[in-house]
C-alpha cells in the first residue's frame, strides 16, 4: 500500500473526535447523522451520502434497504434507500448476505462493472443523478434487531473510492459499533477529577497532548501523567482505545432511532 493509502494519527484522530461528536448529539438521531454526513462528504470526497438504520432480519423481496434515513447531499439517493426497488441491484446480494456481521465495501467489491453498468438500477437511479462509485458500510446488529448504514457516492468520472478512504469509514462502522454492543459498565468518567474530566474532555475533541497543555496552561509532561491516569482508570492501553470505550458508556450512545 502506498504511504498516501495508510491512515496518519490525524485520520485516527478524525475518526475518535466524529464518533465523539456523534455521542454528544446521540439523544437527537437526525442531527447525528446529519452531522456525520456532513463531516465525512468532504473527508471521503464524496458528492452524496445517506445514513439510515434498517430492521432484521431484511427480506430482499421488500422494497429499500431503510425505513429511517437522513440524507445529504441529494434526496433522491435516500428515497432509492427508504423506498426504491432493490431487488435489480447487483449489490443486494452481497449486502444482504452480510447485514448481520456488517462491512465496509466499494461498489467494485460488492459486484462486476458489467453487472453494475447494465443494470437498471444504475441507468435508471444512479446515472440520473451523475453519480457512480457507491461506497457503503454497514454496522448488523442481530441483538437490537437492526442495522445502521452509511452510503456515499462520487460523481460520474470521479475516479473510484481508494483503500484509505475504506479503512476511515470501517474505522468508524467499527467504533460506533463497538459503542452500540458494549456491554453496560459503571459510568468510571463522572467519578473521574475536574482536572482529569478537562483532559478528557479535550483530547475528545481531537487536541494532541501538547494542545492539551497549552490549552490548560500545564506541561506537556504533566497531561502525559494524567493520560495515563486516564488509561490506568479506564483500563486500556492507547488513547484510540480509551476513546473508545470513553463513549461506550450508557449514556453517551448515539440513538438508533
């Protein structure tokens, strides 16, 4: 993989501050999917995306994918999501196929440029729309009895969605889903300090240690000592990991619907 294909800390950190943000707007479902779309369209260079959250198990004889969808960038794509006719799409089997564990693939995975380009639901849905390139993610879970999805698309001759934007994306299908299985825990952060609840707080926010530093007037060497406090605390070894499980608590999980 060539080193413009690999994720840097600042994707990593991209990636914790949006699921972050998606946590702190969890109590209202459209505004977090909203503001995901509207984070990752330029992050991804994407020209329209949905977000939704469909039922299983899902009967490919049905209609869409999704009952509840927020959508960016063109309402059309989320009336094919909600209501249009999948059952021509090359793409349905290998999506339904994998509802239940959830992916994150490129139209050029999930079936042949002959299929795509010779279906209907290119010539009749896609092309109209002078989008092509679809990218989807999908997080299953069997045990809410449902499954959140996230679809983006390039315009027709953009060139196709690489491997490093796939890796951001299942970075984050794989956080938020880790938030939405985890098992409910004592809430360790509101028996944390002020100090320790302000350095938390801010590399929340995506702030290096350093910027934590000179944002609480402290030395570098002093909020090392208190991350890993924090690690001590949370009982994790990496600060992508103490994100992580930092957002998992109850009351910090973005609502489904």
């Amino acid at each position: 993989m060539g080193h413009s294909q690999r994720l840097l800390d600042r994707d990593i950190r991209s990636v914790i501050r949006l699921v972050c943000e998606c946590c702190e707007l969890g109590e209202d479902p459209q505004g977090w999917r909203a503001h995901m779309l509207t984070q990752l369209q330029p992050t991804l260079g994407a020209s329209m995306g949905s977000a939704y959250v469909g039922r299983l198990p899902f009967d490919p004889a049905s209609a869409g994918f999704a009952p509840n969808v927020e959508v960016g960038g063109d309402e059309r794509y989320a009336r094919y999501a909600s209501e249009g006719d999948v059952r021509d799409n090359p793409m349905t089997p290998y999506i339904v196929s994998r509802l239940h564990i959830g992916f994150t693939s490129t139209r050029q995975q999930m079936c042949s440029d002959r299929a795509w380009y010779a279906s209907s639901t290119f010539n009749e849905v896609w092309r109209p729309m002078r989008t092509d390139h679809t990218f989807v993610s999908i997080i299953g879970l069997p045990g809410q009895r449902c499954f959140s999805g996230i679809g983006l698309g390039r315009c027709l001759g953009d060139k196709p969605f690489g491997e490093r934007e796939r890796q951001l994306l299942d970075l984050l299908r794989t956080s938020l889903a880790e938030i939405w299985q985890a098992v409910p825990r004592d809430d360790i952060a509101t028996s944390l300090s002020r100090r320790l609840r302000q350095v938390l707080s801010l590399l929340r926010r995506g702030l290096s240690e350093k910027e934590v530093a000179v944002g609480l007037g402290l030395s570098k060497h002093t909020v090392h000592d208190y991350v890993k406090a924090l690690h001590r605390r949370f009982q994790v070894t990496s600060r992508f990991e103490l994100m992580r499980v930092e957002a998992a608590r109850p009351s910090f999980r973005p609502r489904l619907v």
